[in-house]
C-alpha cells in the first residue's frame, strides 16, 4: 500500500475513532474505507474497480435489494424474447472479491458527520462516500396518477416486478389493440429506451397480435437516435408506430389509469395497455443530504464527482449531472470506475488522474436489429465533461440488414460482459 501523508493519515484515523464508535460492519484498524450506496451500474462497477486496485481498503457496498434487476435488456424481457431470471443478478461475485455486501436501505446521508443511516438504525461510517442510487420516479407531477397506480398503468422504469407486469400486460392485450406509451421531457433515465421498447414491443405484436397500434405520446419534439429509429420502424413494422411529439400534443394534462385515457392539451389517447413513465429526479435520499442544491439532480466536480455541497461524498450515475453523458448504465459504470480511480488516488494523499469517458448506448429495435449512439468525454478548461470532437456519432442510416444483425450482436456482447464485469 503507498503511503499516507500526515495530514491525510490524521484525517483517516480521526474519521476512524467516530466510525469505530458507530460503524457495521466492524472497520479494520488502519484501513481506509469507502462507503458505497447503491449496487446497481454506477455502484457495482465502483465497488469492483476500487477492490481491485486497493486491496488494503474496506469496500463496503449498501444496496436495498439481495438482488439487481438491470433495465438494460428488460425491453428484452417485455417482448418476451428473454426470462425475467436473464437480467436478474446477485453479489455473490462481488463479495468473492472482498466487498463487504450490506443489505438494506440508507435513509439518510450525514455528510457532515461522515455516516449512512440505515433504516434499521444502524450508521455505517465512512472516510468518502460514493451514491448511485439511479432515479425516483415522480408520480405526482401528472395529474391522475400516484404511485399507488403504477401497477394499473405500468412505467416498467426500474427494473423488477413492473417489467414483468407489463410484459404480461402485453401478452394478454385484446387482439387489435392499442399500447399507448407516454414519455417524459429530457432528462431522465435512458434517453432511447422508450423509443427501443416501442420497437421490441412492436416485433411481439408482428408475431401474435398483428393488427395491434403503438401510439408514443412523447414530451418533446425530436429524441435520441430519431432518423435510426424511424428508419427501422417503417422497415419492420409499417404502420404500426405513431409517435406524437409535444408540438402535436401539447403534453399530458391528466390520465385516467380507471378507463386507460391519457389526456393532452389537444387529444385524449385510450389504451388497452398503458405504459405511462413519469418525470424523473434524484433520488431524496441525495435530495435531502442537499446534494442537489436548488435542483433536482445534483451537480458534481465533473473531474472528481466530488459533490460541491459535501466534501467527501462522490455522486453518480443517474442522480449526477456528468456534463454531456447520458444517463446509461454504461456512462454509469464508466463513471464508476474513473471514481474508485479517484478515491484511491484522494485517500492515498496523491493528486487524482485525469480520466477519459466512453459511452455506448445500443438500442434493439428488433431482436436481431440494432442501432447505436458513442461518445468519448473529457473534462475541458471550464472544469465541463464535454464530448470530444470528431469522435464517436450514431451508426449510419441506410445500412444494411447484416449491419444491423451485427449491431444487435455488438449490443448482447456488450450486456453479457458488462453484467459478467459487475455481478460474475
Ligand atoms: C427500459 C430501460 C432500458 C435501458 N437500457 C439501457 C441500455 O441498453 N444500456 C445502458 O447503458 N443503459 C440502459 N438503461 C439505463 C440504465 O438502466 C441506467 O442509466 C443505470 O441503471 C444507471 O445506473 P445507476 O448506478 O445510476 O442506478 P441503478 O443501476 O438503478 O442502481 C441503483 C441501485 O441503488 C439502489 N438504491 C437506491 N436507493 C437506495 C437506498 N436508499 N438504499 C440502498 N440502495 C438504494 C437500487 O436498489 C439499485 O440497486 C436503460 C434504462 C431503462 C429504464
């Protein structure tokens, strides 16, 4: 292990009397220990990196659930084209490698006295913090809908038992019908995943329920990887997709999850299957720590991911604002391990290196059809992770259907090594 300079050694030892007093599991003398919430794409891959190259430190990973159902590839699953199970993963790999796994749920941040309280009231201390916690959905900002009613009008946003309600909604959906989507404005979660899922879907209706409609009633006017999307969807399932942006609609005004209505400023849209995804935010639990300032998204030190409003607490993945990335579990991943490269770095007393980005985001628009959007990201004079120019773009429009079997190659290669990478 490389050495400590005083300074760095006096704050270790001084934050290790607190967390002695209070911490669980029981800290190792002389060990620096980091503290990680959340153990989805963000978390899992800071947790491995920081293991890896720091054998000598505690790694201690709080996630609410024994298990990880990933969004990525759960389209898959809605189609019916993958088991539930597939995207389904524990931490026993990662505890193999000497991460300490706590179940549970943190409830609070108390950044300044360096602790995560649980909500069975136990303090987990720590010398830094990372948060990935993902999104909360915010059900209430669309009048008609809660929470309460998500399983009437399924979002299927977060991985787990809404994927497979949906799905089955799908399936047993009245032939002819209609699926009505409704979207949200930019930012949130995944920005081509409702337009993949629309595609997926499409392809189970082609196979079992021919004569069925898509209707996208979408918070904005133009999305992610639009021309390639549309391209596939006239290629595949002609007729079969409406999209309806906002200047058409005028946004959602109120849904009705009892008769299957969404209503916009200028047309009520009725579904037999309703897939409604709600605006999104950070989660409370970084909301309340006052990681978002006056937002709803917390800003960080694009280089370090050190919050601005709590030294010591590093924020990413989703919750994050990470300069010109997408939130994708890929940019999270990638963030993930940049991260442990500085908290190593921070706690070893040494000046953190500067890291270079990638992000990937495969869209399925078919099982063997694949479309893709990279960007390669760096941090600029003004301290922003901007994309680098000339790199990275969208694959080409016009490409031919062995393209994009290849392509569709390319994204399940990506997903068995990614999950193989965080969870195996
Ligand atoms: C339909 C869909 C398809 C997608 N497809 C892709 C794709 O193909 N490729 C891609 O790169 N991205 C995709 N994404 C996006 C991707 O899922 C997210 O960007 C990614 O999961 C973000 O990682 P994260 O670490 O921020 O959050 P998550 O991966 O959601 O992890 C958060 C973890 O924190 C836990 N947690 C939350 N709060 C607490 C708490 N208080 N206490 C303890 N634990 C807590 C959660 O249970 C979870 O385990 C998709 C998203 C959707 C919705």
């Amino acid at each position: 292990m490389k050495r400590f300079s005083r300074r760095e050694t006096l704050a270790i030892s001084t934050s290790f009397v607190t967390g002695s007093l209070l911490a669980a599991p029981a800290k190792a003398q002389g060990r620096p220990r980091v503290v990680i919430v959340g153990g989805g794409f963000g978390g899992a891959s800071a947790a491995r990196t920081l293991r890896q190259i720091e054998p000598d430190f505690d790694v201690i990973l709080i996630t609410e659930a024994a298990q990880f159902s990933t969004c990525p590839f759960s389209n898959m699953v809605i189609a019916g084209e993958r088991p539930f199970e597939a995207i389904t993963f524990g931490y026993d790999g990662l505890a193999a490698r000497g991460v300490q796994i706590v179940i549970g749920r943190a409830i609070e941040l108390q950044t300044s006295g360096q602790v995560v309280v649980m909500e069975d009231g136990t303090k987990v201390a720590y010398d830094r913090l990372i948060v990935s916690p993902g999104i909360e959905l915010k059900y209430t900002d669309i009048p008609g809908y809660d929470e309460a009613l998500q399983d009437r009008m399924p979002h299927a946003w977060k991985a787990g038992a809404q994927t497979v309600l949906l799905r089955d909604q799908i399936a047993a959906m009245r032939q002819g019908g209609t699926f009505v989507m409704s979207v949200p404005n930019n930012p949130y979660r995944c920005p081509p995943g409702p337009y993949e899922r629309a595609g997926l879907v499409a392809h189970f209706f082609k196979k079992n329920n021919p004569t069925a409609k898509i209707i996208i009633v979408d918070g904005k006017d133009s999305f992610s990887k639009q021309a390639l999307f549309t391209e596939a969807w006239d290629h595949l399932y002609p007729g079969m997709i409406t999209h309806v942006p906002f200047s058409d609609n005028g946004g959602v005004i109120e849904v009705d999850p009892e008769a299957l209505t969404v209503t916009t400023a200028f047309e009520t849209f009725a579904g037999d299957v309703v897939n409604l995804i709600p605006p999104q935010r950070a989660p409370q639990l970084l909301l309340q720590a006052g990681l978002g300032g006056d937002g709803e998204w917390c800003p960080i030190d694009q280089a370090t991911f050190e919050s601005p409003f709590a030294p010591g607490v590093h924020v990413l993945g989703d919750a994050a604002i990470v300069g010109d990335m997408p939130k994708s579990g890929f940019s999270a991943s990638v963030q993930g391990g940049v991260c442990a490269h500085v908290v190593a770095a921070l706690l070893q007393g040494e000046p953190p290196q500067q890291g270079v980005l990638l992000n990937t985001c495969y869209s399925l628009v078919g099982p063997e059809y694949g479309i893709s959007v990279a960007g390669v990201y760096r941090v600029n004079a003004e301290g922003r992770l901007k994309s680098v120019e000339g790199t990275g773009g969208t694959s080409p429009t016009g490409a031919s259907d062995d393209f994009r079997v290849s392509e569709a190659a390319y994204a399940k290669s990506w997903y068995a090594n990614m999950t193989t990478y965080l969870f195996g």
